[in-house]
C-alpha cells in the first residue's frame, strides 16, 4: 500500500499514485491547473469510453433482441406454414377417402341390383313349377283327406254297430261301464269311457237308442222300432 502513496516535495502531504511506476512528486492542489486539467482529461475520457461501453452494450442487447424476435418471427411463420399445409393434406386426404366411399358404395348397390333381377328372374322361371307342384300337392291332399274322411267314417260306423249289438244282446237297460265291458276286446282296447259317451249320443241322436236317468245313474237301451 505504501509503495502507491508519496510525500509531496512541496508541502509535505501523502498523495496517491496511478501506479508503482507513476514519477508524479506533487501532489493535486501543489500541481497547479495543469495537474487539474490532466487528470480532468482523464476523468472525461474515462467517462466517454464508459458511454462508449454503454452504447455497444445498448446495441448488443438490442441485437439480440432483434435477433430473438426475427428467430420468432421466422418461427411462427413456420409453423403457420406447417399448419395450412397439415390442414390442405388432411383436406386432401379427407376428400381422397369420401370419393373411394361413394365408388365402393356405388359397386356395392350395383352388385345388389344385379343379384336382384337375378333372383327375380329365378323366381319367375321357378313360378309355373312351384305353382304346379302347389297344385299336385293340393290334389294328392284332397285325396289323402278323402280316403281319411272314408276311413273317419267306417270305423266310426263300426263302433256304432259294436255298441247296438251289445245293447240287443243285453235283456235290459245298460250302464256306460257295462256296454264297455262287453265290447270285443279289439274294440275295447280303443274305445276309452269317453269315446263311448260320444258314441251313445250319436246313436242317440240317430233315434236308434235312448238313455233313462236312474239311481244307479245313467242307462241306456235300444229303440223299440229301431232296426
């Protein structure tokens, strides 16, 4: 610290030096107006070169804010750029996939069409043969259901006949049960109490037997005129 402070030759007071190397021997005030302006020289071109560093840093900040907002600005652009693109492509493809949907649903209802007339003109050659074997089928149904009708009514007849002949053969009125017990036993194996019931009335209603109530229940006999 000493070796930056000297005595001043003149009156005597410690000042301080620029430097170990500085050769100054008076101090401020004994130098005089020329002292004064040289180191006020100084203190000037101290402050411009400062201002100087002042405005470089004021232009380097303002650089790279310049160059920050023109990266952005490129940026943005960019992606603007991106996204019309994506949206024209997408538009693209969108319009690329609706027209394959209508050629394909075209083909589709095409192919439908032509399946159709197919299968009407199958049914119109098929027409004339099923309408015949319609009517083949009907005949041999009304056949079928005649000769049932005939069979229907000769062995109802032949019941009937079974149950007068048991009635004739008995010497007085009969129970159902007791008509049933004397059927042949062909007849009785497939004429149930209720079958016969039917059958009585049948016969009843023909005139040829008649019932009478009693306590024991219900008889029945034959007709006296009946043959």
């Amino acid at each position: 610290m000493s070796m930056n402070v000297r005595q001043c030759v003149k009156c005597g007071v410690n000042f301080g030096l620029r430097s170990t190397t500085d050769p100054e021997s008076k101090c401020l005030d004994c130098r005089g107006t020329s002292g004064r302006n040289k180191y006020a020289a100084m203190g000037k071109k101290r402050d411009n070169m400062m201002e100087r560093f002042t405005k470089m840093e004021d232009k380097i900040t303002f650089l790279e804010e310049s160059q920050d907002m023109a990266i952005q600005a490129v940026i943005d652009e960019m992606n603007a750029t991106i996204d019309d693109r994506l949206a024209q492509a997408l538009a693209s493809i969108q319009e690329q996939i609706d027209k394959r949907v209508e050629e394909l649903t075209k083909q589709k209802i095409a192919l439908l069409n032509t399946r159709i007339i197919r299968v009407t003109e199958i049914v119109e050659n098929l027409s004339p043969l099923v309408s015949k074997q319609i009517e083949k089928s009907l005949e041999t149904l009304e056949v079928t259901e005649s000769h049932r009708t005939s069979r229907r009514k000769q062995w109802m007849k032949v019941r009937q006949d079974a149950v007068l002949e048991v009635l004739r053969s008995a010497r007085g009125p009969l129970k159902r049960a007791k008509i049933h017990n004397r059927l042949p036993v062909a007849l009785r194996e497939k004429i149930t109490l209720v079958n016969l019931t039917q059958i009585l009335r049948e016969l009843r209603s023909k005139n040829l037997v008649f019932s009478l109530g009693s306590a024991q229940g219900t008889v029945w006999m034959v007709e006296p005129n009946a043959e």
